[in-house]
C-alpha cells in the first residue's frame, strides 16, 4: 500500500470509505463481531508452582481469524467481478 506523505493506513472517525470503495467502518464492525463458542478454545497461561491454580485465556484457531478475513475481503461473484478486461 502506498500512501501520500502525510497520510495515515489506519482509518479515521472522517475516513468511512477506502480508496478502493471499501466501506471501513461496515468492515471494522463486523471485525469486531465475536467467534461462536465452538471455534473457541481455551488455554492454560500462568500456573501456581503446586499446580493447583492458574490462569486461562480464551483464543480461535488461526483458521477462524482467516475464514473471518477471507470473508470480509475477499471478492464476491457479481457484476463487477465478472465484467470482461479490456
């Protein structure tokens, strides 16, 4: 991505639609929309030396994260995507 001097790659509250005519803030929202409880799993991080208590983080297997942005970004079948190339 190549930006003008100046500019910045992360939007802003002004900015709503990229370059390409993304809608950044419909994107940002559905980003922000939480895996279902099967893709999540759950991990031991830190543990008391007896092993007896400790401290679990929730995290999505890295094929979530990628079936997500997949979604979002990638071209869907329509008229603008099956217009001919000059």
């Amino acid at each position: 991505m190549h930006l003008k001097e100046g500019a910045s790659a992360l939007p802003t509250e002004q900015t709503t639609t990229s370059s390409s005519g993304l809608d950044v803030s419909k994107v940002l929202l559905e980003l922000e929309v939480p895996f279902s409880p099967d893709q999540v799993r759950w991990r031991v991080t830190n543990t008391t030396n007896d092993k007896k208590r400790g401290q679990i983080v929730p995290y999505a297997d890295s094929r979530a994260y990628t079936d997500r942005l997949n979604a979002l970004f990638t071209r869907r079948a329509g008229p603008a995507s099956t217009r001919s190339r000059r």
